[in-house]
C-alpha cells in the first residue's frame, strides 16, 4: 500500500500552534484531495497549526501553501526530497509561482487541485508524473465530500465551501485569479447533508462572499439559512460575506436563526481615496459614511462583526489612523482585523509595485515569510515606513490597551444581546492581541510593552 503524506505547513510552527487555537482551521483542500485519492493508498494529513512536524515515512508527498507559508512548505519539501521521495505542491502561492515551485518540488499543481489529483497520482505510479498539472474549473456538483477522518480531531472550528469564484477585482486579492470570475455553487442538498457529518458545532464557512453576486445568490443564501433551520441543523457560525449582507432582513433573519453568531466583512479603509486605489469598487459605491449603519443592523439582529481594515495605499497621511480608530470606537466594530497592505504575487497589486519597482522585499523566496500582512514591503507614497509602524502602534495600542478590550467586549453584548456572540468577539478580539504583541513594530514602538511583557492576561491564557 504506497503511502501518501499531505501537509498544512505553517510559517513559525511553534507559535501557530502557541497563539492561534480559537482562529485554526482544518485545510479543507487538503481533505478535497484526500477524498478523490483512490482507496488503496494510506492518507496521513500533517498539519503544522496543530502538531509539531513529524515527517512520517511516505512514498509521495503533496503540499499547499500561502505565501507567508512558503519558506517552510519549500523547507518540508527539501527534506522529504533528500529521502528521494517525490514531492508534488500546490495551493494559491505555488499556482501563482510554479517556477520557482519546481526548484524544490518534482511537481506544480496550478488551481483547485481536486480536479486534477486522480491524473498526478496515476502518472505517478506509472512513472510519467509531470511537472506542471492545470486545473479547470469544474462545476461544484461533483465536488466530493471532504475525507475529515483525516483532521486532528481536537479542532475548535469545523469548515465547509458552498460556492468558488469572485467576479470582483479588489487589486490586493488573489482569489479571482485562483478561482476565477465566475460565481459557482454548490447544491444546497449536498450543503445541508455535509454540515449534518461535521462533528464539530462550530463552523466557519470558508466561501469568500456566502451571500455570493445579484438576486439569485443572495436568495440562495437565504434558501441555505432556512433549510438549517428547518433541517435542526444546530450549529454556531462565521462566515464571511459584503456589506449588501445587512440590506436585506431576510438574510439576517434566517442567518441569526440559522446560528450566525459574525459574519467577517472586508470593509478595508474609511477612506475613499484608499478603497479607489485597492479597487474596493463595491465598498466605494455604498461609501464608508455607511459602514456604520450596516454594523448597527447587524447587531440589532444579534449578529456581530469582524472588519478587516488596512493601510498603505498611496496619498495616506497621519490622518488616516485617527480616522480609523475613531471609526472603529464609533461603529461598535465588535473585532477588528487590521494590516498592512500586503502585494501577493498573483494580484493587481504586487503587479503594480512591481512594475513601479518599489519592493523592497525581493529576496525570493527567502522574503516571502515576511509577506504575512504585519510589514511594509515597500516604498510607500505619502508616508514613511516608520509613519505607518507609529501609526498602527496607535491604533492598535487604542484597541488593546486593557480598558477599551473589555469596554468592546460588554459593548457587543449589549449591542446584540447575545451571550454567544460576546463570548467569541472576547476570543477573537484576545487571539488577535496576543498576535499584536508578537510584532516586531509592537515591540519597538509601543508604550505598552514595558507592561503587557509581565502580564499573565497575555501569556497565560
């Protein structure tokens, strides 16, 4: 029986596994891939967010990866190829990157590797494995169930994908390019059955928009909602989705009483000015005067909201960190995820500064760990690299110093009504300072650090 090792890996082991249990997630795609793998192979999922790496005797070996993620998936396949045991990777980085994949594995797999991973494995047995292997994207009926026996079985989040693809052209992302432009679903039959079989009672749907693209999408979302409910599907869950998500009641309604607890929302400046540069072509036409309003909508259904905010579009001034924290403050925001702009091979973005040659971290591959969204990466117009370190240490500083945690923690209670919904905005809003405190800009330009590197609140919980 020729034995098959797939692996999650993760760019600093130890504190994945030390920071980020309430925000793991099992590697679906990797499930996907053992799904359609043919029964007379042994499947061992190595995943580095749960388990320091044991590197077990294997006769193939596939690997995903995120940029951030591809030093260690090159580190793994270096180590498993000295062992002359073939290596295959794949994952978003590794589709955009294929090249530069192949200096350290036999193979590439280029997009949503299911559709191809029956061939690799054939022509691997055969002795005509080939170095690049292109995905199509197929239609998500016959879309496979996850092989989830092969998860660590002490995650706190289950997942599960009821559509792929986004027709938008945010510059900053790379899902478009990945997944392509076209919105397809999955039959909500075959939804409904899968969330039946996920052991776990929380879940997180990893679709980048639920409420998915016009009319037909957003009653589909709500079709998917109802029949939770009416199926007795009992479940607690995220999921991520657009502003257009707090315009209908209906989808609040059914969502709530379906178990949405928050929904993650990219909302990305309270500029204009920003949301034009990064191609936030959605967010602009609603305009940042109504994020607030949205929130509020949100919370009088007891739904809280994770907005993902960054920095560094071209035009920034100081400004822009006042405005965001007093934004954030004012909209009852209940966590908050907030970055620096961050050009991932693959997008408009990395595209643009490229061709402007203003990175400055082009030691590849050596300096793809440092495109992990908590760096400038570079030169930046409006701004220095030090304004926009200072500034994030304010805002983030405005967040986390100890009264205005727990002040947003009993304001998402009071705001939803909702016990649940507190309890996971104190997880979440905990998980992302502990990684706040873990920068090297916290610890060279906070005033709190003096304090917060005594505190048992931050270690030892």
């Amino acid at each position: 029986m020729p034995r098959l090792v797939l692996v999650n890996p993760i760019s600093d082991p130890v504190s994945g596994i030390r920071w980020r249990k309430i925000t793991q997630l099992p590697p679906l795609g990797l499930a996907y891939l053992g799904a359609v793998t043919p029964p007379h192979w042994e499947i061992t999922l190595m995943d580095e967010n749960v388990r320091v790496a044991s590197f077990p005797d294997a006769d193939f070996v596939g690997i995903t990866s995120f940029t951030s993620t591809a030093n260690r998936a090159y580190e793994i396949a270096k180590f498993y190829r000295s062992k002359n045991v073939p290596v295959v990777m794949g994952g978003i980085h590794m589709t955009m990157m294929p090249e530069e994949a192949l200096s350290y594995a036999n193979s590439v797999v280029q997009g949503e590797g299911e559709w191809v991973w029956p061939q690799v494995l054939k022509d691997f047995e055969s002795g005509h494995l080939k170095r690049v292997y292109k995905a199509v994207h197929e239609d998500l009926s016959d879309l496979p169930l996850p092989r989830r026996d092969l998860f660590d079985p002490n995650y706190v989040w289950g997942t599960i994908q009821t559509s792929r693809g986004c027709p938008m052209d945010c510059h900053f992302c790379s899902v478009t390019a990945f997944n392509g432009r076209h919105f397809r679903q999955r039959p909500l039959d075959e939804v409904w059955d899968e969330l039946k079989a996920i052991p776990q009672k929380n879940i997180f749907f990893v679709d980048d928009n639920i409420l998915g693209y016009g009319k037909s999408a957003e009653d589909r979302a709500i079709h998917l909602f109802r029949g939770m409910v009416e199926k007795g599907l009992r479940k607690r869950f995220v999921c991520q989705t657009s502003l257009n998500f707090a315009e209908n009641p209906e989808v609040l309604k059914w969502a709530k009483k379906a178990g949405c607890r928050m929904i993650f929302v990219g909302l990305e400046s309270v500029s204009a000015d920003s949301l034009k540069y990064f191609g936030k072509s959605y967010n602009l036409k609603k305009g940042t005067g109504e994020y607030a309003r949205y929130i509020r909508r949100c919370h009088n259904d007891g739904i809280g909201v994770i907005g993902a905010l960054m920095f560094g579009s071209d035009g920034e001034d100081p400004e822009i960190f006042k405005r965001t924290l007093s934004f954030i403050r004012g909209s009852g925001l209940d966590v908050i995820q907030i970055t620096f702009a961050t050009p991932l091979p693959g997008t408009e973005f990395f595209h643009r500064l490229h061709l402007e040659q203003r990175l400055t971290h082009t030691d590849f591959p050596k300096d793809w760990k440092a495109y992990s969204f908590s760096k400038i990466l570079f030169r930046t117009k409006g701004m220095s690299a030090e304004e926009y370190y200072r500034g994030m240490v304010c805002v983030k500083d405005g967040l986390y110093s100890m009264i205005p945690f727990v002040r947003r923690i009993f304001r998402t209670f009071a705001e939803t009504r909702d016990f649940e919904t507190a309890f996971l905005s104190y997880k979440l809003n905990k998980d992302y300072r502990r990684s706040y405190l873990t920068t090297s800009y916290f610890k060279s330009y906070s005033s709190l650090y003096r304090d917060v590197s005594r505190s048992k609140f931050i270690y030892n919980q």
